[in-house]
C-alpha cells in the first residue's frame, strides 16, 4: 500500500534540504548508532533513513546493502506520520506491507520498528529503524533506546545544519550588511575570479537569518545587528529601517530588561547553540508578529539567529496532531480482542483490546501459547487437542466456528468467553486469527506489577555486586543476597540498621560526603571506595556506586551498586611493591658499581703499603683498621648488588641438603647456646641450579634474624621438601615457571612479626632494630638473590608464634655437581708474559699497573676498548692475556671488545672485571661465566693468583644452558 503524504510535505523536504544530509558521505559517529541500535534491540538490520520527494535514502546501514529505496515501498515513509515509535510486529498480517517486495523478497522483512528523526520544528526528516526478518516485538527497555538513539542522531544532524556555515570564514559571509544594505563583503572589494556568492544559499534558507556583535561587558544588553539574510528583510522590512549601529533592542522589544543579553553572552562563551523560545519582532512600522528563535555561536562576541514564524509551527503540529489522532481512532476503535497465532498456538500479534480484556501486555505474551494464556486446566487441554485435530485432518469443533468457552483472566478468574477463529488464507505453515470478547480488566495492574517486581527481584538476586537502597542517615531499607557471599551476613540481619556500623572508622567521612553528594545531585551517580566489616571482623574493600531514586511510596533512597575489590587492591599494591623494589633495584645497583672501583683503589693500596717494610706500630695499625673498613664497605656493596639483581652469578647444580648440612655448624656458632638447631631434609631431594654462595648468605641473613628474634633462646627449625606448581599457583609478577620446585624452610619460635610491618621486611633499609643495629638490607638481599634465582619467598608470622620463611627454587633434572676442593694450590704468581689493561678509571689502571709490573708482567695499559683496539694493532702477537673492565666509554664495552681480539687471536686468554656486568651487556652474558670474572672490589692477591691462573688454563669451551632453570651453565675443557 503506497504511503500518504505527510499533511504539511512541502514545508516537511524544504526543512530536509536545508539540512544538507541527502547524498553525503557516510559518517562513522552514525553507522556507529546504526551498529549500537542493532545490538540493544537484537535486531540483525539497523538503518537511519531519510525520506524525500521520492525515495528513501540511507544516512547509515547496518546489515543491509541497498543504499537508497522508492519512497512507495519504503516503512519509513509511514513511520515520520507520527510522533513516536512506528511498531510492526509482523509485515504479513498488516494490510499496509503485506504485499511489499521488502517482504516477499529480499530482505524479507518480517519485523519493523521506526522512531522518527524530529526536528526542532516538529518536522520528521527519516527515522532510526530496526528490520527482522522473523515476527517479534520490543520491549519497553528496547522501544526506550531507540527512541533515545533517535534524539542523539537528531542532535547531530542539527549540529551539521548549524555548521553548514563554514565558522572559518562566517565574518566573511557576503549577506546584507546592515549600514549599507547591500550583499557586498566587509572589508574586501570584489575581485575578478572570486568565489560564487553565498548570499544566494543563505537567501534560499526559509528562516531569517540574523549576525550580532555582542558588546563589551561594561555593556551587556548591547547588542549590534551586523547583517541579515532576505527572509529576515522580507519578514521585518529591515531595508527600510536599518543603519549602521542598529541594536537588536530596536527589533526586540523589551530585550534590554529580559534575560536574552545573558543567554546570547552565554551562547559565545560556551560555544554551544541554544533555543531563545517564541520572541516578539518588530517590523518596519509595526509589529511584525512572535517567531521561535535559536541563536549559535560564530565569532568571539559574534552570534547568528535563525527565527521562523510561530504561526506557521503551530499550523505544522496541529496537522500533526490531527494525523496522530486519526490514527489513535482506528486502531482503538476494535472492541473485540484480537489474537493471530501460528500453527503451534504460540501468540505473535495482541491488540489493545486484548490487553484490557486478559490483562496481558503485547511484550508478556508474544512468543507464548495462546491456550496457556486465555484458558484454564481443562479448557486448555480441549483447545489443544482441537487445533491438533485440524492441522491433521482439517476438522475442529472450535476453528471455523463460533464457540462458547470457559477463559480465564490473568489474575486466576474465569468468565464466560466467545471466541471465533479462523485460518488466514496464505501459503506457508497456517496461521490463525481469533476473535474474543467479554473479558474484564480486573487485577490487570496487580498482575503487571508482580511480574515487573518478579523481573526485578530476579536481575537483582542473580547480581554479582551487592545491591543496596539507603535511606535517611544512611539507614537500610534493602539488601539483595549477595551481601551473605561477600560480607557473609544475611541481609535480614542488617535491614534498618545504619550502613556506617559496617564501615571502617577511617573511611565513614568519604562515605557521608559521597551519600550527601548523591542526595544533592539527582540523576547523577557518586562513587566512592571503603573498607567494609566483614562478618568474621575482617575489612573487605568495596568499590561503590549510588545514584537518587524514589522508592514506590515517593520518599528519596539513594540505591548503591557495591563491588568487592580486596583482590584488586591486594593486585595493584603488589605491582606498586615491585615497581618500587625494582626502582630502589636499579638505583642501589648504579651506587654499588661506582663504589666498587673507589674500593679496589682504597684495597689494593692499603695492601701496598702493608706488605711495605719499616712500617711503625700505629702505622700498620692504621692500615689494618684501613683495610677491615674496605672489606666492611665491600660487604655493604655485595649486598646492594644482591638485592638489585646485579651480582655476578655463578651457578652449580647444587645439593640444597650438603649445603645446609655444611653451614650448620657455623650457623650454630651464630644462633649461640640458647638456640637450638633442628634440620630435617626430604631424602633424594632434586638438584637446584644456584650459586652455592648466595644459598649460603640467604641461610645467614636468616638465621641472624632468628637470634635477635629469640632474646630468650628458642629453636630454629630447617627443612628441605619438593612440591609441584602449575601456572594458577605461581605468584603475580613471578619469573619462575610451572614445575617442580624445591622449598628451603627456615623457621622460628620467636617474637614474630606485627602485621603492621610484614608488607614491609622485604623493602631496602626498612628495619624495626634499633639504631647501628641493623642495616635494613638482611631481608631485602634475600628477596633479591631469590629473585636472580628465578624463585619466590614467601612468610608467615604471628606476633609472639614465631615466623617461617619458605623460599621455592626450582628444581633441576641434572644430578648434583660435586663439592669443589677449597684447598688447591696455586701456580706461581708471578710471570713475564704480556698483558693489555683496559680500565677507563686512571687510579684503578694504575694501582693494577703496578701490582701486575711488581709480579714481573708487562702491562700495556688502554683507557677505553677503542684505545685498547689501538694498542692491540701495534702488539697483539706480544699479547698473552686481556685484562678488561666491562663498563666502558666510547660505545664498546669489555664483553665486546673481548670477542672482537678473540676472533683475532683464539689462544688469547680474558678476564673480565667490574662491580656489576649482567645489567650492562645484557642476561646472555651469563653464558660466559665458564670464562674468567673478577669481582671489584678484588685484594692485589686475588688479582695476581686470577692472572696467573688464566695464563696457565686451558682454552675454554662453550658453556651450555641448564634445560630445567634456564638459567645458563658452563663446562671447561
């Protein structure tokens, strides 16, 4: 059926046209509607359609392919009749579409739902409209979002109507100047070439069109008029009354005192458009009538005004009005209940009478059985086996025919109830359509509010927040039951109770202020976090949301989503700990590495003037008290660079039983008399790949916390045992993965730790002994030699219960490696041979230059690896031995330099030396660690027996990587 015309068309495509939208690319923010109207409403077909003279065109699709339609096929051509939702549950049982190729081809749609696109005028340009290609209806939750999302693509097309004028150039638009009159440009003569004129467009706008210039604020109601467009002239008269310097007070009448100097100051300074409402103009000699104006920013104090007469609106919505009315009639004029449903009884079209007869809105019964909705037990049963009847053999005592039945309301009662149902000629599946009467509306409202209570009830028991309606003084009037699986309490226990007794003391002052922030922002929500009483006395973090409603007997309650975030925060404290620990990692690493160089300097020299003769009693005192600081400043360094993760590794496949059972005797020596030691091993434990010496001092450090734990003697227990992890159970942030691991238990019976301070016994420095007692640095070493280990440590204390620390290394395939000898002999230290030194540091070059010269060695010294390069050019068959630091200037650093005069010379031997390395050349420098490494700070000693031992070593092979730890091994030749 082709569609009527809207009651007022040509003014209706007049206003279209304006809008420029017609034929213009697509837009993202549009199809972005389209996509999002399709998802809310479960739609797979989502169009904005506009409708012109003779075609439908689409803005944005969805789903769909076709960019443009003939209006007389097009829903949406009925659709902009009305002033709301245009519903059609099935095209097949209405006349209007029935026979619409839409419907009987492609796409075949079944199912259409329009919200007209209104403009500020009352004029429907298209529609926003969802398509199915199967019976169905909307929701009221559905049928609202569309009616929203056609407001918003509404506003953006108003927003384009206004930007139609191009804001670059708007203090050039050639329109009537309102001093001379005429079209010419202000400012600028006219120019062969120039632009086309765009008074001619603007002069074709309907509405009169208006530029101000606001004055200054010493001013407010002065406003100036700048120019007007034809419609304005024709309108006002304007040619015949304006000069330079005209005020809209002059148009206006009243302006002045009125709020309209405001709201256009308003408009410039927010740059945003605005409705001034009905305003009253005057002509050239007489009152020119009320029009509805709107004004839109152009320049800094510059407005335009658009305005149109009132009248000619107001003749618009009352056509409208009419139209909606005629409609209303018709489709409430059926006193019969009218119901279509499908060969399985189920109901897919419910008139209005309908619902006042059974009680039943279109949403609750579309989709259900007709015999469950209208008849009772025995009746249902009849009709059942009746339309059963006919589909096999087209014979029914009650299709075809006009019966008498008993039916029955929603509320349970029964009535006495003609119906007649008939079959809808068609091809396909039959459907039916069915004519009821004399069903009364009793307890309908009853009815619908029980179920809306039920849905209610339902979304909010299934929640997975708590829900909550606080009323005055915090008082609660509501709980759903989630509140027992988060806080543990049943929410009959806490109804009328007050919210703060839950709350932490700390956080009751955030909670009141947000609550009030609620109470006095309607329709704005308040969010606040805060610990909540547990009913186990625990604190829980909640993260909460409450936003003003009123309850069913109109008193204010504020209704709060409340969401358990404890695990979240525990999360984000955890990743802010590592942040900081790696911070502090990185800052302590950089400190100790440029110490070690002043103590090798301090060292070596102080070992010097020892060995030196003729040294007096204080003298030699001095040098020792010398040397003992060194060495203390040594140990202080060692564990900065433990903690930060730059100490140099060297792994073993280590027997964490023999290394326990051989520090124990030292350990004991340590804990003293008072404390008694206990270990306990697993038999056959795994190999750990570990640096036996990092084992050991995490052993100490602990072991030293144990005693100044027990003042009073106690027992401190060890034991080692195995345990598989799999990837649930590794810890956040963790570098180990899942498998086997061994665990190294080191317990205690003493003070234990306070709560307060156990987020804390890993950080650096961080110490509860007193004064010159304790660095701070015992726990936070540990943590970080397990970490460089690719393990996690863990503990748990309780104030006066005594604390165990448990440490998880993972476990090697590899058998443990034996027990190297502590007792070799060394070779002769000294040695004629050559050796290149490469040291940026000119005193540490130096003091090594003359330890090595005093052993009988020839030193060729280089500052850098590129002056090393040079040396190594003029001398390399001379060369026996590279002595290089690994931090150094000039872009090259040792490792590198020491693989560039490898390949060169492959009997060359290296030593590499720095206070750290790994951090600087990267993790694969690990692999080298079969290879010759000198810790700073080094005593002269150390470094004459490395030398030595280096020259007489064999050329080592390339090291290997432990397949189980992944951290590298090494084997020499």
């Amino acid at each position: 059926m082709k569609p009527p015309a809207h009651p007022n068309e040509i003014r209706r495509l007049e206003v279209l046209w304006h809008y420029g939208l017609l034929d213009t690319p697509p837009e993202v923010e549009l199809d972005e509607i389209a996509s999002i109207a399709a998802r809310l409403c479960r739609a797979p077909i989502a169009l904005i359609s506009l409708i012109d003279q003779d075609r439908q065109w689409f803005k944005a699709r969805h789903g769909l392919e076709l960019k443009e339609t003939p209006r007389d096929i097009a829903f949406c051509a009925h659709a902009i009749l009305g002033s709301d939702l245009l519903i059609v549950p099935d095209t097949l049982e209405d006349a209007r579409f029935r026979d619409n190729p839409l419907v009987q081809n492609e796409p075949r749609v079944r199912f259409y739902a329009g919200a007209p696109l209104i403009t500020s005028e009352g004029f429907a340009l298209g529609t926003l409209c969802i398509l199915d290609r199967c019976p169905r209806n909307l929701d009221p939750a559905e049928a609202d979002a569309l009616r929203m999302l056609s407001r918003l693509v509404m506003r953006h097309f108003e927003w384009r109507r206004l930007a139609r004028i191009d804001p670059k150039a708007r203090h050039e638009i050639p329109i009537k100047n309102a001093s001379t009159n005429d079209h010419s440009t202000p400012g600028r003569a006219s120019e062969p070439g120039a632009r086309p004129r765009p008074d001619l467009v603007l002069d074709a706008i309907s509405e009169g069109l208006l530029t101000c210039r606001l004055g200054p604020p010493s001013e407010p109601g002065r406003v100036t008029l700048l120019a007007f467009n034809a419609v304005a002239d024709r309108l006002l008269k304007l040619s015949l009354r304006t000069r330079a310097e005209t005020e809209l007070a002059d148009l206006i009448p009243g302006f002045a005192g009125s709020d309209l100097p405001r709201q256009l100051a308003d408009i410039v300074h927010t740059a945003t458009a605005q409705n001034l409402g009905d305003l009253r103009f005057l002509g050239a000699d007489q009152d020119a009538g009320v029009f509805a104006a709107r004004a839109f920013p152009l320049e800094s104090d510059t407005v335009g005004i658009l305005f149109e007469s009132v009248a000619d609106r107001r003749l618009a919505e009352q056509a409208q009005l009419e139209g909606q009315a005629r409609k209303s009639a018709i489709l409430d004029s059926a006193l019969d209940a009218i119901v279509t449903f499908d060969h399985e009884g189920l109901i897919f079209e419910w008139n209005r009478a309908a619902e006042s007869i059974f009680g039943l809105r279109r949403a609750q019964v579309l989709g259900r059985e007709l015999a469950e909705v209208v008849f009772p037990g025995e009746t249902r049963d009849r009709f059942r086996e009746s339309l059963a009847r006919y589909l096999q053999n087209g014979d029914s005592e009650l299709i075809g025919r006009r019966v008498e039945l008993i039916g029955h309301r929603s509320d349970g009662g029964l009535f006495p109830l003609e119906m007649s149902v008939n079959r809808v000629p068609m091809d396909g599946p039959p459907l039916f359509t069915g004519f009821l009467r004399d069903i009364t509306e009793r307890n309908q409202f009853e009815e619908a509010l029980r179920r809306s209570e039920e849905h209610f009830r339902s979304l909010i028991e299934n929640s997975s927040d708590v829900i909550v309606i606080v009323k005055d003084q915090g008082r609660l009037s509501y709980l759903s039951h989630t509140v027992q699986r988060i806080l543990n309490y049943r929410p009959e226990e806490l109804i009328h109770r007050s919210v703060f007794e839950l709350i932490h003391p700390d956080d009751s002052a955030v909670v009141e202020e947000a609550l009030q922030r609620a109470l006095r922002q309607p329709e704005k929500s308040a969010a606040v976090q805060f610990r909540c009483r547990h009913a186990n006395g625990t604190w829980r973090y909640l993260e909460a949301i409450g936003i003003l409603r009123v309850d069913p007997s109109g008193e204010p309650c504020v209704v709060v989503n409340a969401r358990d975030i404890t695990e979240r925060r525990q999360l984000e404290d955890q990743l802010r700990q590592a942040q900081k620990m790696e911070s502090v990692g990185q800052l302590a690493g950089g400190v100790a590495h440029d110490f070690n160089n002043i103590l090798t300097v301090i060292q070596g020299h102080a070992a010097l003037l020892t060995s030196s003769t003729g040294l007096t009693p204080k003298q030699r005192n001095s040098l020792e008290q010398i040397t003992l600081g060194a060495d203390r400043a040594a140990n202080l360094t060692r564990q900065l660079l433990t903690f930060s993760r730059k100490q140099m590794l060297q792994p073993r496949h280590l027997d964490l039983n023999e290394v326990v059972n051989n520090l124990a005797k030292m350990l004991q020596r340590i804990l003293g008399e008072d404390i008694a030691l206990h270990l306990h091993f697993q038999r056959e434990l795994p190999a750990v790949h570990a640096d036996q010496g990092m084992v050991e001092q995490i052993l100490m450090n602990l072991a030293v916390n144990s005693r100044d734990a027990m003042p009073r003697g106690g027992q401190l227990i060890i034991n080692t045992r195995t345990t598989p992890v799999d990837a649930g159970q590794l810890p956040p942030h963790s570098e180990g993965a899942p498998g086997l691991y061994v665990i190294l238990s080191v317990g205690d019976t003493g003070t234990g730790i306070a709560d307060e301070h156990l987020p804390h016994i890993f950080e650096p420095f961080f110490t509860t002994k007193d004064v010159g007692k304790g660095t701070g640095l015992g726990l936070a070493t540990v943590y970080g030699i397990v970490h460089q280990h690719r393990g996690w440590i863990t503990v748990d204390s309780e104030p006066n219960r005594g604390t165990v620390f448990q440490i998880f290394l993972p476990a090697s395939s590899q058998e443990p490696d034996t027990v190297a000898d502590a007792t070799y002999t060394l070779p002769s230290r000294s040695g004629r041979e050559t050796i290149l030194l490469v040291e940026d540091e000119a005193a540490l070059r130096n003091l090594v230059k003359c330890i090595l010269e005093r052993s009988g060695y020839r030193v060729l010294e280089a500052e850098s690896a590129l002056s090393a390069l040079e040396v190594w050019t003029d001398h390399h068959a001379e060369i026996d031995l590279l002595l290089t630091d690994m931090v150094m200037p000039d872009g090259m650093n040792g490792k590198e330099l020491g693989q560039r005069l490898h390949l060169d010379k492959p009997q060359l031997k290296i030593i590499y030396s720095s206070g750290y390395s790994p951090d600087v050349v990267g993790e694969n420098f690990l692999e080298m660690e079969g290879r010759h490494f000198l810790q700073k700070p080094y005593h002269p000693r150390k470094l004459v027996d490395m030398v030595r031992l280096a020259l007489d070593s064999p050329v080592q092979a390339k090291p290997t990587r432990s397949p189980t730890t992944g951290i590298p091994g090494s084997t020499t030749a």
